[in-house]
C-alpha cells in the first residue's frame, strides 16, 4: 500500500496541530504517508513553528507520516489525495476590520454572519477558485476539503464556479452541537444522533435520537430549563433561549442562530465586549500568540490543551472521520456541505447545503430530509439568496451584485446603511479586492 498524500492549505494555522493530532489517532486505518503543510511568504515564521510541532507529534506517535513545509503550493499539489483548505485571507487583522466596521454603524460584525461574512466571502472565494484550477491540472483526482469559513459560501463557489466535482465543506457546530447535546444527557456521544439540515452556520437539528429513541423535546426542555443553553461554542456567548419561542420552534438551532433570533442582544453584547476586550479577532491574536509560544517549545510534542479556547474543538473529529470514511468506504452518516441534489426541497440541486450524508469511496450521498419547517424554512432560504448573490459579487467583482449581497441580508436594517458598510470595507480591505478594483466602478 503506497499510502496517502494530503496537503493542507493554509498549513501555519493554530488549528493544525488538532489535525495532525487526528491523522496520528487514525493511522492504522488510515494510511498517510505523507502530510505537506503549505502556507503564504507572510505566514512561513509561523509555518515553521507549527511543523516542527507536527514532526514532534509524529516522532513521539512512531508513525511514520513524512511532514513536507512549503511556500510552493503547486510543488506540494502534485500527486495529492486529498486537499485541505484552512486559510484566512488578510489574516486576523482583515477579520477584526470584518468585526469592527459595522459596529460603527450598529450592526453586528461577525467573521461569517452579516457584512463581515460577505466580505470574508469576497477575500476567499477568488483564492479557493484559484487553488482549483491548480487541483484541476496536479491533483485532479484528489478530494477537496474545505474548512475556510465561509465554508458554506465557498462551498457554492466552487460547486458553480469551478470544475472540481470531489469536494466537500466542512465545519465543526454540528458535531459540537452533538458533543453538547450529549453533555445535557450526560451520555456519550456515540449514542446521540441529530438529523441535521440547513446550511453552513445555519443548521437546524431537526430531530434528536438517544440510542435510536426519538428525545427532540426532552433535548429542548432541557435548553431551555436555564439561563444557559449548554449547547454553543467558546466564541459565541451564549445568553440562553426565550423558553416558549424554542419549544414553538420544535427543533434545534444551532449557536450561530443567535445572530438572527436574538440580533439587539447580540449587537449589545459585541459594543460592550470590543468596548471592554476587543473584537473577537482582537482577542484570538493574544490567544494564538500564547498558543504559538508554547508550540514553540522543543520538549512539547502533543497538541495542547489550550488550543480549544482558540474555538477550533472537534475539527481533528470532524475532517478526519470524512478523510478515513471516504478512504475506507464506511458508509457511516455525517453532517457535511455538498451539493443539495434534492436532499432539503425548495433549495437548487446545485446549491450547497448543511445536510447528514451517507460517507462513501465515491463521496458523501445527501439524506433527504423534504421541506424544511415552515417557521425555520424562509430564513434558510433568504440566507441561500445571500450565498448565491455573495458568490456571484465575489467572482466578477461587480459593485451593485456586491450592495445586493449586503443588502439582502437579514442582519443590515437599510440599503443606505449598507452602501455606507459597503463602501468603507471596500476600502479597508483593498489590497485583497483586486477583482473590485480593476476600474473605477462605484462611488
């Protein structure tokens, strides 16, 4: 067996020593011979650090997984199985811009939600199309695994922008959701399951099975009995449910729904909080500062358990288990962004969607879950509008498809208060906007 070649893209990450972490755990059923880390001029320090890292990790495991660290991303491609992509265009400085700019004008700023999404959208998708074409001529068999966020929103980008038909997005709420859903059960995880159906950060646990029994409302009641919900992420604060709207709702949300469902609270909650300690972007540098001393350290060579503080739980989980069960043809069931083909009705069998899949050699096959419910069905459709016009706006870099975008979006309360959003972000991430900029094209 020649074993298996995986590249990761965007490779000096704080995440990658959880993925490192999970190819270790995998090895016996999963084969990697090599793993090649590939990282920009700008993040080679960082690179370096995180490499030797991997290669300490993988010493101590006595595997024998070969770490490559490289600036050429086309030397690395060539021969790949599979492709990951972690990357932050503009690093955290262009997230926190993202985080602050539509605070000034009373809305939220959030790394996928809201302006800061669309223009995050608008930074990677033109690189994740590039790193495509690249795929295309070097790897064309390989499988592509999304992790960038907006994974949802680069999921349908590539899906209708690029000629790559292996690929995947991935993100890490569904099986924290899982994880927190088995804590307020106090089982292990294994036992719960959740029909998931949505999109990226837009998921909706539709119903919820401890070992195999339907217990969705005693899942509910039990959110809802205190202040705290139990099932969200370190980086969203969680300020509980309005009991009876949840149980009218009849299914799960997921942390990022806060956004919409409780907006003016949220909104209050980031003033104070960038007022008090900083943006969340503000607050990740400190935290990914410490985490880069300590990987730092010649004598540490497993992933620290501080890393779960950066928000990054269960991605060695959730990328690892869709890299080994496609490699091994499991056919278990997990939550992934593909291509719709018909799994959630009223959204295109083009589209991507936020749905459990059957994981297979040939890749993840969509369950179908039928319509959405009606009360959860408009605000996932108006989302997807937003995708499919953010995706467009990102490709032609097109000023008026790019105010739609930002317009059409729930969370902007105006068309003025966007073309002012709009216009300053513009600015404000320029370097990384070459495709708005090839002419004067607005004012």
């Amino acid at each position: 067996m020649k074993g298996i070649k995986i590249v990761t893209i965007g490779g000096g990450s704080s995440y990658t020593p959880e993925l490192v972490e999970g190819l270790i755990k995998r090895y016996d059923e999963l084969p990697v011979r090599e793993l090649w880390m590939v990282d920009i001029p700008e993040g080679k320090e960082k690179l370096n650090i995180v490499g030797n890292l991997a290669k300490r990790m993988v010493k101590k495991a006595g595997v024998p997984i070969e770490i490559h660290l490289t600036l050429d991303r086309r030397e690395a491609l060539r021969g790949a199985d599979f492709v990951t992509t972690q990357l932050r265009v503009g690093l955290l400085d262009a997230r926190a811009l993202d985080e602050r700019i539509p605070l000034k004008y009373g809305v939220i700023g959030q790394e996928t939600n809201g302006p800061g999404g669309l223009f995050k959208a608008l930074r990677t998708i033109p690189v994740i199309l590039d790193i495509c074409k690249d795929m295309e001529e070097l790897c064309p068999d390989a499988w592509l695994i999304n992790f960038s966020n907006p994974a949802g929103m680069v999921t349908e980008a590539i899906l209708r922008y690029s000629n790559i038909k292996k690929a995947v997005g991935l993100c890490n709420v569904p099986i924290g959701m899982r994880m927190g859903v088995a804590k307020l059960l106090d089982v292990s995880p294994d036992r719960v399951h959740i029909d998931f159906a949505g999109l990226n950060h837009m998921v909706f646990g539709l119903d919820v099975y401890l070992d195999g029994e339907k217990v969705t409302d005693r899942v509910i009641d039990l959110i809802t009995s205190g202040e705290k919900s139990n099932v969200t992420m370190s980086k969203i604060v969680d300020l509980g449910w309005e009991p009876d709207f949840i149980k009218g709702l009849g299914v799960l949300p997921c942390p990022y729904h806060r956004y919409y469902f409780q907006t003016q609270k949220m909104l209050e909650e980031e003033l104070a909080a960038a007022k008090e300690k900083g943006t969340r972007a503000e607050v990740v540098k400190k935290l990914e500062a410490e985490l880069f001393e300590l990987y730092k350290d010649p004598n540490l060579a497993v992933k620290p358990p501080q890393l779960e503080k950066r928000g990054g739980a269960y991605y060695s989980d959730a990328a690892c288990n869709l890299i080994n069960s496609i490699y091994n043809d499991k056919r278990d069931i997990q939550p992934v962004n593909v291509r719709n083909n018909g799994a959630i009705v009223g959204i295109p069998d083009d589209s991507a969607v936020e749905v459990n899949c059957v994981i297979t050699k040939e890749g993840p096959v969509p369950i179908s879950v039928g319509e959405l419910p009606v009360a959860v069905n408009g605000l996932v459709q108006q989302i997807k509008s937003f995708e499919r016009v953010a995706c467009k706006a990102a490709v032609t870099g097109d000023y008026r498809t790019a105010l739609v975008a930002m317009t059409i979006n729930p969370l902007l309360p105006s068309d003025t208060i966007a073309k002012q959003i709009l216009d300053e972000m513009l600015e404000a991430h320029k370097p990384y906007l070459p495709q708005f900029f090839q002419e004067a094209q607005f004012s």
